[in-house]
C-alpha cells in the first residue's frame, strides 16, 4: 500500500522510476492541486462583467473537451475492456486513485471553462501553475515509459494503448496550455469597465508578458515618430503606483521608535481625536536631543522595504548564472554522444532537449530578471525623490535654508541614481566571484593545477583594484562638493542675472564659477586617471592569464594541444566579465556609501514638529470663545537650544508674546523694520524655536495649515491662471471673486491672452504690484484656511489699489476669515479689531485700532512708519507692458515645456565632441583602439597558425626535448598526476611563446595607452563644453533668462553636465571597444572562413532592422525622459518659499510631475530587452 515496501527504481531493470512511485508520489498530488483550484474558481462569485467575446474561447473549450474525453476513453480501456491484460491488482489501488484525480480535476476544469468564459485580465495564475505541474508530472511519466518504444511490437493491447493515450494527451496539453498563455481580451465589450489609467502591462497575458509583445503598440509609434509627449504612452503598471509606493516606504522609515526624536507629521493625523487625546501635554515631555542623527536608517528603510523582493531577485540571478553554465557543459556532452558510436539514442535526445530548454528559459530568466530589476530600482528611486522632497517640505525652514537648490537637485538626481545602481552592484558581488570560481574549475579540469598562476595573478590584483576604489570614493567626496558648490554658484548668477547684467559683473562670477570648475575638474582627473588604471588592469587580465597559465603549463612539461589551448581561451574569455565588472561593481557601491552619507545628512534635519510644538487638547476642549491661535508668554529664536544651554532674553529674537486670535479677527502687527514683525507670522507657522512659553491651537485650524502671503513673492513659470489655481479645479464662481477682489480685472484687461497670459521664469513679465496680487489671489482662492498670514502685501502697489486690497479682499472676500497683516501702511489698520506695535522684538503695546492708530499717526508716523512708500508700480508697468507688446504672439502662446529633438543623432553632435576632444587626440584615441584590436586578432591567429601547422607527433619523440623542468619534479603537477613522455617540448614550442608573449605585451601597452587617452579626452570634452556653455549663458540677453525656466538651465549644468564628464566616456569607450572588437573578429572569421561573409549581408540587414525600429523609440523615451527632469528641478525653489504650511498643494504638483517622468524610463529599459 502506498508503495512502502518498494523500491524507487522500476524492478524490471530499465533504469526508470517505479510507476507506484509515480502514480502515488508525482501525477496524484498534481492532479490533486489542479482539482482543488479548479473548485476554489468554481466557488468563487466573479464580481467582473461578463463579456460574450473572447478570442479563442471556443478552441479553448473544444482543445478541454478533448482532454476530457482522453481522460473518459483511457479510463474506460483500462477498467471497463479485456484486451488480453492481466486483471488489476486489488492490493495496489494507487493507479485507481491517480486516474480518479485526474477525472476529477478535468471534469471540474471542463465545467468551468464553459461556465466561466472572462477572465480579467489574464487566465487565473493558481490554474496556470497546477495546469504546468500536471504537464510536466506528464510528461515525466511518458519519458519513464520511453523504453516500451523499442520493444512496442511485443507490448500488450493494453500497455499500447495507454502509451498511445499518454503521446496524445500530452500533445493536446501542451497545446491547450500554449493557447492559455495567448488568451487575451484584444476588443472590449460595452459592458466591460477598465479603468483610464489602466496599463498595458497589468492587461497583458502570459505570453504578451512572458514575450514583451504588450510593449510593441509603444515601439511602433516611436518607430513612426507619434511619441510627441508623456501622453503618448501606456501608464505605470500597479506595482510603480507612486502614492503605494511612497506609503509603503514612508510607514517604516518613520517607525514608531525613531518617531519622537525627528517626526513627520501628517495633518489628517490631527483629526483623530484618540491622536489628539494621546498626545496630551505633548509639549511637556524631555525629549533625548544629544544624539539627533540615526545612523544607517535610510539602508535599514530600504532593507525593510524592497528586502523580500530584493532576495527573490536574487534566486533569479543565481538560476540564471547557473543555466549560464549548463549550455557549455550540455554541449560537451552532447559533442561526447555524437563521438562516441556506442552511445544511446535515449541519452542523446536528453541532452538535445536540456541543451535547448535551458538555453531557451535561461534566455527568459535573464530578460525577465533584468526587467524585473528595472521595476525594482525605479520604485526604489520613486521612494528616495519622494522622501527628499518630502524632507525638503517637512523640514523647518532655518534648518532647509543652510541647503541650496543645487544642492536638492544634486541629491534628487546624481545621489539618488548612485543608491539605486547600488542595489544590481550587491547581486554582482556575489554572482560575479561565484561564476569566477566555476570558470576557474572548468579550467582545472583542462590544464590542471597550472591555473593557479592565473589565480595568484587575480589574488595580487584585487588589493590594487581595492586600492584604487578606496581612492576614487574618497575623490568621489571632493569632486561632489564642488560640483554642489559650482551649482550653486549657477543658481546664485540664474537668480541675479538682472543685476549681474545691469551692473556688468558676468566677468566676475565666470572667474568664480570657473574657480570652482577647476577645482571639481582636478578632482574628475584623478578619479579619470585612477579608472583609466582599473581600466588597463582590467582589460589586460585575461591576456596576461593565458600568457602565465600557459608558460607555466609547459614549464612543467606538459604538452599543449590544440583542444586545451582554444578550450582554455573560451574559458579565460569568460573571465573577462566577471573579472572586468567586479572592480567597477565595487566602485558603484563605494559611490553609493558615499551618496548615502550626505543624503543622511539632509534627511536628518530636524522638522517642523507640530506636536512639539503646538498643544491642541485645552482650547479643543474649553473654546467658547472661538480662539483659534493662544499664545501665552512664549519666547522664540531661530537658533535651537541644546538641553544644558540656557538662551537669555537679550538673545531671543521675539520675547515674551502673548497673543489670543479668535476666528474671524483682523490683527495689524506694526513696527520699525528689523523690529520683528516678520517673526510673529514665522513662530506661528512653527518655523521658529520655541524657547519658553506655549501655543495652543486648535486641532482644525492646524490640520488646514496657514495661508501665507510673504514679502518675497514667488510666481512659478506658466500662465496667469495656473499661478493663481496653482494645481486647484477651476471654480468660475469662486475665481471670479478672487480676480475681482485683488484687483486684477483691469491688468488682465490689457495682457494680450487675459489670464492665460505667460509670465516668465519668477515672474518676470509682471510687475512687482502684480506679481503680489497674483500671489494675494492664490492664497485667497484656496479659502479653506482658518487663518491668513500676510506679510506686507500692500507695500508693492499703489495706494488706490491698497485701499482697494484692504475693501474688497480683507474686509470683503476675507471678512469670514482670521487675518494677520503685518504692515506700515497703519492708515488701512483702523477698523482692525487688534493691532499689536512691536519693538525690540516685545509687544510693547497692544489694543484695538480705533484707539491704537490714531494715535500713531499723529505722534509717531515719522519714526516708525512711511506712508509715502515709493512708487515704482507706473514705471514698472510701463515697462512689462512694452516687453509684452514685442513678444509674437506665437511665443506668447507657447506652452512651457522644454523642446525636444527628433530623428536620429545629428552629425553636428558628432563632429562637436570630437572638436571638443581635439583632432590630435581624437586620432591618437582611435590609433590606440586599433592597434590594440588588432595586436588581440593577431594573437589569436597566431594561436591557429600554430595549431594548424605544428607537428604534435614531434613531440613524442626523444630527440629536440627541451626540458624545462625535471619530469621527477613535475609528475604530481601534471593533471593525470603522473610524468608521461609527452611531457617533453620541442624548440618550436619555445618560439611560438616568444611571438605569443611579445604580442600579448603589445596589446597590454596599447590598452594602457586607449585607457588614459580616453581618461584624457573625456577630461578636455567636459573642461571645452562647460566653458562653452557658461560663456553662450553670459552672452544670452535677459530675454532668454525670461523665457527658459530655471531648473531646465539647471538641468543642463547638473545631470547632463554630468553625464558630459563621467558617463559619456565611459560609454563611449564600451561602444567603441565593442565595435572594433567585432570588426576584429568578423575579420578574422572571414580570413579562417571565407564562405561565411556570404551570410554577413543578410544578416546586417537583419540585425540593423531590429537595432533601427528599436533606436527610435529609445531616443525619443530619452529625451522625453531629460526634459522631464527639468520641471521637477524647477519646483524645487518653491520648497524656499514655502507658500503653504501643508502639502496639500505642493506634493500633488510634484506626484503629476514625477508620474510623467517614470513611465518613460520604465519604457526606455523594457524597449531595450526587446
């Protein structure tokens, strides 16, 4: 029973598996899973439409019938008929209980196939699975009856029959599963509802997923130039869903350990009244401020996270490395089977068929794994932009401030990207050494212990490749701080390019921003010249290898035949990955070390931390009075005070405030410049330290954040509206009150467009009066603030229109609201219900302003105020006016977004980088690559010459011996382990490796001079193109600062810059390598082989078709992908201005802009596994 008193082997002697076995063991328990998911389908309430069109439905259901009928008509044969069989033995009940499963489960999966005709959007994965596991338990079971095929004359009726079932079962099988795979639902019904921003990915099937096919609508649209914008495309599958993603990583990188000590907080978390009631006398609390930074959190995060896939990826590397090394070994043994007469037909058909599948799924393991790999990183990348510019929103703005937008932009693209490409390095670091002690076994197995030379070659070279990459990440270090500083330099000259103009100062800062370029260029030479290093020790490995391995080989009197020389060289060729890649893999993670620590750094900061802050639970639950804001003798300052230091009076910047705002008050603040008025708005929206007192604020209020109108005005590049909508629905009701109440009917009366009018980067085809109108209009359309902080908005337009400001919109649109104006015009402060005159940073009086500004304006208005503000709106208008009225309307009309080139690669980018290079060096560059190829195709060909014309049966001869080693000393190093008379060489031997060794130190010499050229030319490239750039962006008129956005010039400075000095050479100089190197070997394959360069021309025309309708859609995503860089570099600076103290509106705009940018790398790596 059960098979347990059996042996595993088939007792009849054909070397097969025991059908109990296999009955009990393999075909029940498949039968047995497929029947259990066929009836969890069965059972379940499908909530999807049902769609009466399905391409191959009923082929599907007719290839079902069939099996199912199969199944019914071997039963019935085997049970029902006597075809001269012995009768069933009724101790052995497994091949009842097999064929009872196997009923079973095709008669439930017949019915649900008839039943169940929609499957969105692919055929059930658990189905799928079982159905493989019951084809592959199947087709073990008809190898395992293999043998009855030579003896099917002498089988009986029976056992002919079964065998005759099984071919045919598993043939239908196998075709039904292939048409599994196509089903796919190419034309919707009316009744189906899919999402718009479903993606073609997510509806692919398994064969459209498995193939890439899904992505071909994309590639034939690039292929015929329709890719114009991000809208084009398909969406972002599920699993890159950028808020899943981000809540994902966020909800453990704040964890409830670390959260006290630096939290970022959510505003909806202030709605939850049990939130609230926990946090009671938050502000109380000691908090542990002596150690504020977590060390190694953000790799504790990413652990976290991406762990679980990261190591599934893993498993696939590993699968893939090791079906890397199965087609070298099946092929052997295959060449073995057609050399050996005597072989079975059975043992050949088996390597036949492993060789191809696992070519065949090692091809698909590699596709989908690098694919899968892509994801990964994108969604890791998502993780890390969002969380800086999270920490950038989050962070108190004395803290943000000590950062650039250089700075933001850097980690935002090159620390970002380093830390992701560290993720494929750590695979490699494993997967690399593990194919080198492979490929160092196979090549024991050839030359013996010789190849322990090569070995103690490779030992030596890694502390000097360990040295050399401790070196550039240290110079790795310097060039990036230069380049942060050179970058902000670039934002300094963008933001004053005005003045700059104006005074003629482009002179002084191209000397400083040059400065600075020398200095980053010094570092980019040694960091050049250390990988030009790595780079020769790499290249020359494999060569200096064979040079040893093979002297050392005949040194201790073995002799070197053909077989092993060429079977050694393939071998010593596959070192070349491992052993090339390794350096560079440790190199990307050294980077990424360094990346990670100045990212920690930023998101260390401390930030706005409301909870610390504020206290919420006392005027929640006593606010009779409707007091939205209560400050009671608080005291504050920029500078945070450590635990042990005490901060005194003198140095605080506000002290001593007390201050009760109720809903719907209007309060004036009043006073000297300097005085602090300023500083009031600042501590209520938290940005400053508070040093003694409390705030209490409703928890309402809080979660709706503050509207701020500051005194520096920031307007973002787009139109009229956009700026005033800023991300918002358009509400005409609602917008028509805003424009009426800041005044701006009469401005968009006389723009050429209205509202739809550009305004230029900051702003610039505005006045200073309009631009603070337009800022007052964003604030006040977004009226579901409680409170509205307003810094001096009145001081940049004139008095009619300040009178009209204070009527309409205070008074008018404002009246419901909490008002906080700070201001010298006091005149327009009459009617405020409280006006509070600082000085010194003290409330030195405080009343109403019926009784407060009166009197100021009689005694006072000379010392503390100016109620003759100049004027320069008139001029100013006059002025923007006359710069519209010279703009065509075609470029008034023109959207902001940044051109992109089309077709292919001018010949003029070509031609520039080589005048960049330099004729000279552009020459010698290309001198050194060819002689190095070809010192490499004429090291190889003399390896042929010499096998093909030297005389081995020589070598068996006494006479001409040379021995190099005394055969007694060398018999245990021999890979038989004893001496033989072949171990003798002839004098020829010794020629041929003097011919082999002097062109193996040629090629050396050569790839030492193409390394450093290239490290020398890139180095010249990227000095002529930077002060190429600086100098056009000197010269350009300020029309041109008025019309390109500052993050696009930024863009320019930072990512490509980059890409300019580090990235283009080194793929340039793969490029070329690669190119010549296939020269070389179609060379001499067509010298060795002259009937094979009649198959190069169809096969370049092939070749070049696929590389053609793949390169034009490569080149459009890449470019689409650099512009959209652009805006999001640009939305950076509004992080310093800090419009709104939530993210209500900010991270939207950046969720839309991000949610353009990734679809397109996504589809640039997918297209390039097509």
């Amino acid at each position: 029973m059960f098979c347990l008193n059996e042996s595993i082997i088939n007792p009849k002697g054909h070397k097969t598996l025991n059908e109990c076995y296999l009955n009990v063991y393999i075909l029940s328990p498949c039968y047995l899973i497929f029947s259990i998911f066929n009836a969890y389908t069965l059972g379940v309430s499908n909530d999807l439409s049902r769609n009466t069109y399905q391409p191959l439905l009923k082929f599907i259901r007719f290839i079902s019938s069939i099996l199912l009928l199969i199944t019914l008509v071997d039963i019935f044969i085997k049970y029902s008929l006597d075809l001269d069989s012995p009768k069933i033995d009724v101790n052995h009940f497994e091949p009842i209980i097999t064929d009872a499963y196997r009923l079973a489960s095709f008669t439930l999966h017949t019915f649900l196939i008839f039943n169940k005709s929609l499957f969105i959007p692919k055929f059930p994965c658990k189905i799928l699975i079982s159905l493989f596991l019951v084809i592959l338990s199947n087709i073990l079971n008809f190898i395992n009856s293999f043998y009855q095929l030579k003896e099917f004359k002498t089988l009986s009726s029976l056992q002919k029959w079964n065998l005759i079932l099984l071919a045919n079962w598993i043939f239908f099988l196998t075709i039904y599963s292939f048409f599994i795979l196509l089903t796919y639902r190419s034309q919707q019904s009316n009744f189906i509802l899919l999402s718009d921003d479903t993606s073609e990915e997510d509806t692919a099937s398994y064969y459209s997923y498995l193939t890439f096919k899904w992505i071909k609508p994309v590639m034939k649209k690039g292929f015929r130039r329709e890719i114009k914008n991000v809208d084009s495309l398909s969406q972002l599958p599920k699993d890159l869903n950028l808020k899943s993603v981000n809540q994902n990583f966020m909800s453990r990188y704040a964890s409830s350990n670390e959260y006290l000590q630096n939290p970022i907080i959510e505003p909806d978390l202030l709605d939850d009244p049990t939130f609230i009631q926990s946090h009671i006398n938050y502000e109380d609390v000691y908090f542990n401020q002596t150690n504020p930074l977590i060390k190694n959190k953000l790799i504790k995060t990413l652990l976290r996270t991406f762990g679980y896939e990261f190591l599934f990826l893993g498993v696939l590397r590993l699968a893939n490395d090791l079906l890397g090394f199965s087609g070298p070994i099946l092929l052997n043994q295959l060449v073995q089977f057609v050399q050996l007469k005597e072989s079975d037909l059975k043992t050949g058909i088996m390597y036949s068929i492993a060789l191809f599948f696992s070519t065949l799924i090692g091809s698909l393991i590699s596709i989908h794994f690098t694919n899968l790999l892509n994801k990964f990183c994108l969604r890791v990348r998502m993780a890390l932009i969002s969380l800086i510019y999270r920490k950038a929103v989050v962070a108190k703005l004395n803290e943000i401030n000590k950062f650039s937008v250089g700075q933001i932009v850097n980690y935002m693209s090159i620390d970002s990207d380093s830390i992701v490409n560290a993720f494929p390095s750590f695979h490699s670091c494993w997967s690399l050494p593990f194919q080198l002690v492979i490929t160092l076994y196979l090549l024991y197995s050839q030359i013996g212990l010789s190849f322990l030379v090569g070995v103690f070659f490779v030992i030596v070279l890694i502390p000097i490749n360990k040295f050399l990459s401790d070196f550039i990440g240290k110079v790795q270090v310097k060039m990036m701080n230069f380049k942060d500083q050179r970058v902000k330099l670039m934002t300094e000259f963008l933001d004053g390019i005005r003045v700059i103009k104006f005074c003629g100062w482009e002179n002084f800062f191209i000397e400083r921003i040059n400065k600075v370029r020398e200095q980053e260029l010094g570092q980019l030479k040694s960091k050049k010249y250390l990988d030009a290093g790595c780079v020769y020790f790499w290249a020359s490995t494999p060569i200096l290898m064979s040079v040893l391995t093979f002297s050392t080989y005949v040194w201790l009197g073995n002799t070197l035949t053909p077989a092993k020389v060429f079977t050694s060289l393939a071998l010593f060729n596959m070192l070349i990955m491992p052993l090339n890649n390794f350096p560079w893999v440790i190199n990307g993670l050294v980077q990424s070390l360094v990346s990670i620590r100045r990212l920690e750094k930023f998101l260390n900061l401390e930030n706005l931390n409301w909870l610390q802050f504020y206290s919420f639970n006392e005027i929640d639950s006593n606010n009779k009075e409707n007091i939205l804001v209560d400050v009671r003798s608080a005291d504050f300052n920029w500078k945070k005070s450590e635990p042990c230091e005490i901060i005194s009076n003198e140095e605080n910047i506000l002290t001593e405030i007390s201050l009760k705002i109720k809903k719907g008050d209007f309060i004036g603040i009043i006073g000297k410049v300097g005085s602090g008025k300023s500083s009031i708005l600042h501590s209520i929206m938290a940005e400053l330290e508070k040093i003694n007192g409390k705030i209490r604020i409703n928890s309402d209020t809080c979660s709706k954040g503050f509207a701020y109108v500051g005194q520096e005005v920031w307007i973002q590049q787009g139109t009229i509206r956009e700026n005033i909508l800023f991300g918002a629905e358009m509400d005409s009701n609602n917008y028509r009150k805003v424009i009426d109440a800041c005044c701006l009917e009469a401005d968009l009366d006389n723009l050429p467009l209205g509202d739809e009018t550009p305004v230029g980067e900051n702003g610039i085809c505005l006045s200073g009066g309009q631009k603070a109108r337009v800022t007052l209009a964003r604030a006040c359309y977004n009226n579901d603030k409680d409170i509205y902080l307003l810094d001096d908005p009145l001081s940049a337009v004139d008095p009619h229109v300040a009178k009209h400001l204070v009527q309409k919109c205070l008074n008018g649109f404002l009246k419901e609201k909490t008002k906080i104006l700070s201001t010298h015009h006091i005149e327009y402060l009459i009617n405020a219900d409280l006006v509070l005159l600082i000085e010194n940073g003290k409330i030195s009086e405080i009343g109403k302003g019926t009784e407060l500004i009166p009197k100021m304006l009689k005694f006072e208005k000379s010392s503390y105020f100016s109620l003759n503000e100049r004027n320069f709106e008139q001029s100013i208008e006059i002025e923007k006016r006359d710069f519209l009225e010279k703009l065509k309307d075609e470029e008034i009309r023109k959207k902001d977004e940044e051109e992109k080139e089309h077709g292919v690669i001018s010949y003029k980018v070509w031609k520039y980088y080589c005048v960049s290079v330099g004729v000279l060096l552009t020459f010698l560059t290309i001198l050194f690559l060819v002689l190095m190829q070809t010192t490499r195709n004429l090291t190889d060909y003399w390896l042929s010459y010499w096998t093909q014309n030297h005389n081995f049966k020589n070598d068996l001869q006494i006479k001409n011996r040379t021995y190099v080693l005394n055969p007694q000393w060398t018999h245990f190093y021999t890979p038989n382990g004893f001496f033989s008379t072949k171990s003798y060489q002839t004098d020829e031997t010794k020629e041929f490796f003097l011919v082999y060794g002097i062109l193996c130190v040629a090629n050396t010499f050569f790839t030492l001079f193409r390394a450093f050229c290239f490290a020398y030319s890139g180095i010249t490239a990227g000095k002529f193109i930077h002060e190429s750039l600086i100098q056009n962006l000197v010269r350009a008129s300020v029309k041109y600062f008025d019309n390109t956005p500052k993050g696009r010039i930024l863009n320019r400075l930072s990512t490509d810059m980059y890409a300019i000095d580090d990235s283009l050479p080194f793929i340039l100089n793969i490029f070329l390598a690669n190119l010549f190197g296939l020269t070389g070997i179609l060379t001499v394959t067509c010298i060795s082989l002259p009937w094979f360069s009649l198959s190069l021309i169809p096969l370049s025309i092939i070749y070049y078709s696929i590389q053609n309708y793949y390169r034009w859609t490569s080149r459009e995503l890449k470019r689409l992908s650099s512009i959209s860089l652009s805006p999001l570099y640009t939305h950076v600076s509004i992080i310093f201005f800090f419009i709104y103290r939530n993210h209500s509106i900010l991270v939207p705009w950046y969720k839309t802009r991000v949610s353009d940018l990734y679809p397109l790398i996504l589809l640039l790596k997918k297209a390039f596994r097509i």
